[in-house]
C-alpha cells in the first residue's frame, strides 16, 4: 500500500504526507517556493528576513505566546530559507497535530510585523550577517556563489547585505508575501503516525486566509560563469573551493553527479580523502558537493590547509578530478551505489529528512518519488556515464576561491597547466 499521498486543494495548496506508524512524532509545516532567487539587490536578504519575523507575533499570539504554546506539548517549531525555497516546520506528537497545524498556519496568515519586534530581529540577522563574516568555512560559500552567478540573484548572499537588511520595513515585508505566499506557490507537507484525509481536512479549515491570486513567479533567470575571488585575512589556514557548473534537480544526470560528486569526495572512503588526507596529511577536512537548482547547479571541492601547503594541494586535487575521466572502479562505483542504498533507507527513518524530501519532490517533480522508484535510477547508472559528465563538468569555466593568507594564483596555475582555463 502506497503511504505517500498527494491532495490539491480548491484555493491551490498542494498537500501531501506520508504515513509511519511506527513514528511517534510528526514533522508538518508550509514550505514556499519563494527564496533568494526571487530577490533582486534592493531587497536582497527579504526572504530571510521574513522567515525570522513569522515568529515574532501574529494578531493573536504574541512571538512569546508562540514559543510558549509549541514548547508546552514538547514541540518545536524552525524554518530556513533557501535559494529556492523558505520553510516553515513544527515537530510534535500526534495527539498534538491539531495545535501545530493552528501555530504554523497563524504566523503565516497573520503575521503583526510590529516595529519592535522587527528592529528587534533585524538586529538578531545583522548579528547573523556578522557571524557568516567572520567564520571563513561559512564565507566562502558566499562567494563560491557570488562568482559561481555573478551579478545575479542566484549570487547573492541569502542573508543578503547589512545595508540592506537595515533598510527593510513592514510594508516590504507584506508586498513581499503578497507576491509569493499564494496557495498555489505553498506546499504543505506532514510525516508521521497520521491520516492523509485527517491532515486534508485540518488543512481544509486553517488554510483559508492564503491568497488565491496566481503567483507570478518571478523572472530572474541564472547562468552559470565561472571566475575567482581572494579574501585575504590573517587566518591559520588557506579556506578553498574549486567549482564549476553543476546540473539541474530536474536533469537525467542528476543521479549521476551524486555519484561522482560521492566517489571524488564523499566520504572517508573516497578519492580525495584517501590521497589528500590519509597519504600525504595535507588536510583536516576535504570535501566535495554538489547544489542542484531548478535550472541548473554547481558542483565543488570544499578544503583547508597551511599556506605553504596550497601549491601541493591544488596540483593534487586537480589531478584526482581529472582521473575520473579516464577511471572509475567496479568497486568504488559499487560501494558509492551502496551507500546511497543504505542513505536512502537511513534519512527515511527521521520523519524530518523525510518530510523535507517528500515536499521537494512534490515541488520538483509534481509528485513524491517511491523510493523503489529512486533506487531503480541509481542502479540505472553506469561507470561510462559518471566519466562522461566528469569531461562534461570540467568543460565549463572554473570558479576558485580562496579565504585566508594566500591568493588564488597557486590554484589557478594548476589548472591552467591541465587545461582548466580559470577566466581573469
């Protein structure tokens, strides 16, 4: 029997759950196809900052009243903001369901923004803006995207810039909302011991204040473009990621560059920390990711070392990339498919990590994805697929960023000489 079920309700609202009876608790909440991308530079940082005024009081519940009322069935009520996408989720028990469903609802559909409370939290991000600043493992991904989408929404810092952030006021907030918080761009998602018609009907009664004017979504375009930035501090070690472009959540590669990105840098098992790390000891940490988007994405190898270090460090990091071109092993691609297996089926026993994958599906594909379904696409990738988009991921300009005491020109040297031309 199928536990996953999707309902469109009349005003637009996508719902969709999942049931397990063996879980004690419930994840629910509203998730928006509103984020970063939507911003352009002079309300960059609005979809943050409006995630962190939802708690701070509607015309019913003041922002104590709020933490009060979750905290006193044991719940717990969070949210972030993506470049895509800005949630909001409450975890309780289910005999709770019906109190979190009102919480959840209520700072969505009345929130006050009061000016207190809004230069109370504007404060809190501008605090937060300055954390990010000065934590350099966090900076750097800023700027990986800044030049990754240079001069576009998808570059910009989700917590956008401090100039910003002190300008924004209650009336950008609701023009903001009114543009995106619509019934047709909100999924609401719930994982737990629950009824799917329990959870509809409970919708049914506490979504009716979302507009159902249809959403015009927003036109900021991003391409990828590639280039370098140095942020040079006095720092202990040289913070660096090498990137280049990536692929689309919606694209036939997108299991394949799991599986790449994994055999690169995905573990203590993989290429990068076995030579990087275990035989030559040049690193603590080394990674690499992969950010897939709607239209596109990025691809990256995140690391940190000593100063004296970093030339090292880049020719060898280049040179496990390009060996992915010409060698993929029956046993490392096996093990990686494995570890997805086992991934798969671990994330699928916390109702959080499956509420969250069940509602981006729902966003992405129109649906939730079986998770037969998902593992019929791992298994369908082959070792000549991996290589090929390794050639097809390096074609593309490299982005290198480096935070920290040295330059980028050791990083861009090595590349150069493999080929990898980094524009200037």
């Amino acid at each position: 029997m199928n536990n996953m079920k999707l309902t469109c309700l009349p005003n637009g609202i996508r719902v969709v759950t999942k049931s397990v009876e063996s879980f004690e608790s419930v994840v629910l909440g509203y998730w928006v196809e509103a984020g970063g991308v939507c911003e352009d530079e002079s309300i960059c940082g609005i979809s943050h900052f409006l995630e962190h005024m939802a708690f701070k009081g509607t015309t019913s519940r003041t922002a104590q009243q709020i933490a009060e009322e979750i905290e006193s069935v044991g719940g717990y009520l969070n949210a972030y903001t993506s470049k895509e996408i800005t949630a909001f989720h409450a975890k309780v028990l289910h005999s709770d369901i019906g109190i979190a469903i009102d919480i959840v609802s209520d700072i969505l559909q009345n929130p006050t923004f009061l000016q207190e409370e809004l230069e109370m939290e504007r404060n809190v991000v501008l605090q937060e803006i300055g954390q990010t600043q000065d934590t350099p493992d966090d900076i750097i991904f800023d700027h990986f995207q800044s030049v990754a989408f240079a001069k576009q929404a998808m570059g910009y810092s989700i917590l956008g810039p401090a100039s910003v952030i002190s300008s924004l006021g209650a009336n950008d907030l609701r023009s903001y909302m009114q543009r995106y918080y619509n019934a047709d761009n909100i999924v609401f998602g719930a994982v737990g011991n629950i009824d799917h018609d329990e959870i509809v009907d409970l919708a049914s009664k506490h979504f009716s204040k979302f507009s159902s004017h249809k959403t015009l979504k927003h036109s900021n375009c991003y391409n990828y473009i590639g280039g370098s930035l140095a942020d040079i501090r006095d720092l202990e070690q040289v913070h660096v990621i090498i990137g280049f472009n990536g692929v689309s959540i919606l694209s036939s590669d997108y299991y394949t560059m799991a599986i790449f990105s994994s055999i690169l840098g995905g573990g203590m098992s993989s290429r990068l920390f076995q030579e990087v790390r275990e035989k030559r000891g040049l690193v603590y940490s080394i990674y690499s990711f992969s950010s897939c988007y709607r239209n596109n994405g990025t691809f990256g190898i995140y690391a940190a070392t000593s100063a004296d270090k970093l030339s090292e460090l880049s020719d060898v990091v280049v040179a496990e990339v390009l060996k992915v071109q010409q060698d993929v092993t029956e046993k490392e691609f096996n093990r990686t498919k494995a570890q997805f297996k086992s991934s798969l089926l671990m994330s699928s026993e916390s109702s959080s990590s499956s509420c969250e994958q069940i509602v981006n599906q729902t966003i992405a594909f129109g649906r939730p994805l079986d998770r037969v379904e998902i593992i019929k696409k791992l298994d369908s990738v082959t070792i000549d697929e991996v290589k090929q988009l390794c050639t097809t991921v390096l074609a593309s300009p490299p982005s290198v960023i480096t935070v920290g005491k040295c330059d980028c020109r050791p990083i861009i040297a090595s590349l150069n000489g493999n080929g990898l031309k980094v524009a200037s």
